[in-house]
C-alpha cells in the first residue's frame, strides 16, 4: 500500500504532527527503531506506539492515520507510562489512561474535521500538566546522536552506569547501548540515502568495518540495507521507498524518509529533515510508517524471556559487542 505522508513541526517542542492517508496498492514497509514515540488517532480509535528495538510491519487493513511523534525521552512523562513498559507495543490509549476518559477523548475527536491538530492539542494538555522533559536527556540524546561513547557521555553528565541505564529505561524503553546503536543505525541510513557508499557511510556513522554495519541492518531492520533502501549497489543512495526524506521523518518512511527520512519518524527510516509541510507519495511504499502499522498484538508478550534493549552492567560502556 503506498501512503501520501504530510508532517509539520508541532508547537510543541521536539515534536512533529503528522498525517499518512492510502493511496493505492504496494507493499508495506517495516517501521524501524528510531529512538520515538506517538501518540496516535486512526478510523477512530486513539492508540500509543512504544520504542521500537526491531522491525515493525502491519498486517492490517490500509487505514487513515493522524500522530503526534515526540522527541526520544520525552513521551513517558505526558503519557504518564515508564517508556520499557511499550517496548515494541502498539497499545489502546485507554489502556494506560482508563476507558472512561478515552471515551470522552474520542467524543471529543469525533467533533472535529482534523484529528491530527486534535492530538496536538491533546499533547500540549498534557505538556502544560507535567514537569518539562529533563534537560539531562536532552543532552543524551544529543551527544549518543552525534556519536559520542556511552561511558564518556555518563561521566560528562555526573551519573554511574547504573543510573544512566535505570533513567534510560523509564525514558528510552531500553539501556544506552541500545539507543546509542539505533540512533547509529539512523546517522548510516541518512548517509546511504545521500548515495555515500556503503564502506564510507559505515566509517562515518561509527561502525567497526562495513561488515559490522550489514550485521546492525539486519539485526535492526530485518533486511540487507540495499533492499532497504530499495535497490542494490554499494552506492546506497535513497530509493525504494523508504522513509520520510528528511527532508524528514518517517520513511520512505521513504521514511521520514527514506526518501528520505528523519531521524525519528512515522515511517520511519530516517533520514534527513523534511520540510515543515512536505508530501510524499510513494509507490509500493509504507510512507505512513509506523501510523500504518499499529493496533497489532504485541508479539513479544509470548516470548518470555528478558526483556530487549536490557544491557548487562558490562555493555553499559558503549563498546559495541562484534558478533
């Protein structure tokens, strides 16, 4: 199914509104991890999509979909819910806020010609009702996203490697690592989208060799990061429908593009920022990225086992494991 994609900043910091509406046949694309959260209106009903620390790809009917994605760190305070409590979850709204004030939410969505301003509005409720994000995460975020290590980024901000793990899963849904590594996978995609050649894109974006980067692909994308980028070649630039161009956020997601995308985003595959009011209609693409794609069953509730994205104490350092 491909999607027509349009995002805006939102008046609230860090976030972006966005809207993704069907517009014909094609293949869905997987949502990737990329650090966020939304808040998320579709055919009626209000849902709330966690980190993701894998692929996500729906199996539902094409829908109308309409969120609110938030800056990574900043969601679990407004939706009053410890972010590893969502990982890799799609879940109702009324799940975490009761029935009885989701069924005054919808009444009141019900009402108007635009749900995507209603969510923001929704948002900035909440914003004003909450203490304001922790600037400490804020600066986490944007020294993992620049590439610095984990270990001298906790120094940096005065806490242990047991603290920084602990806030990390209330904020993130996963440990450090695990956000520093999404957030690298994202640095790499914007590049190869840009065309940078895959050995040059895996250098710069803070991967061992380029066999180290195909194995993070795989491992977080669940495909070979030419067929992610919907051709082949060492080259990598965008194509295929992925992501939001970032000119930015989803996905071709082509996702936020992936064509290109925005680091954080409704299809997200991020890439690079997209314009404040910019379309996308993709063929044969998702671009409604992880909007298109929620309300399935969480399919790690079964699994059992730890939990993902929980690091021992001895991958708090930031050094990367080599498979």
């Amino acid at each position: 199914m491909s999607y027509v994609y349009e995002e805006r900043a939102s008046r609230l910091p860090g976030a972006t509104v966005w809207t993704n509406t069907p517009a014909g046949l094609g293949d869905a694309r997987p949502v990737l991890p990329d650090g966020c959260m939304d808040l998320l209106w579709s055919e009626g009903r209000l849902l709330v999509a966690g980190p993701d620390t894998r692929p996500y790809v729906s199996e539902g009917a094409p829908a109308h979909w309409a969120g609110v994605r938030f800056h990574p760190g900043t969601a679990p305070a407004l939706l009053g819910v410890p972010a590893h409590e969502l990982r890799d979850r799609r879940v109702e709204l009324s799940d975490l806020w009761g029935a009885a004030e989701v069924r005054r939410l919808r009444a009141r969505f019900d009402a108007v010609a635009d749900p995507a301003t209603a969510l923001e509005e929704l948002a900035l409720e909440r914003a004003a009702c909450t203490d304001p994000p922790d600037p400490l995460l804020g600066g986490l975020v944007t020294a993992l996203r620049a590439g610095r290590p984990v270990a001298r980024t906790a120094d940096e901000l005065g806490l242990s490697a047991r603290q920084l793990h602990r806030r990390s899963l209330t904020a993130f849904g996963y440990g450090p690592k695990t956000l520093a590594r999404i957030l690298r996978l994202q640095r790499a995609l914007a590049l190869a989208r840009k065309g940078v050649p895959f050995a040059e894109t895996a250098t710069r974006a803070g991967y061992a060799d380029q066999a180290h980067l195909a194995r993070d692909v795989r491992e977080l994308a669940g495909m070979p990061l030419g067929k992610l980028l919907g051709g082949g070649g060492g080259g990598g630039g965008g194509g295929g429908g992925q992501g939001r161009e970032q000119v930015d956020p989803v996905a071709v997601r082509v996702e936020h593009g992936r064509v290109p995308l925005s680091p954080y985003g409704v299809p997200r595959f991020q890439l690079a920022p997209i314009p404040r009011t910019h379309q996308l209609l993709v063929q044969g693409v998702d671009v409604g990225g992880r909007a298109a794609q929620h309300g399935q069953p969480d399919p790690s509730a079964a699994a059992g086992g730890p939990p993902p994205g929980v690091e021992g104490l001895d991958g708090l350092l930031g050094v990367e494991q080599q498979p």
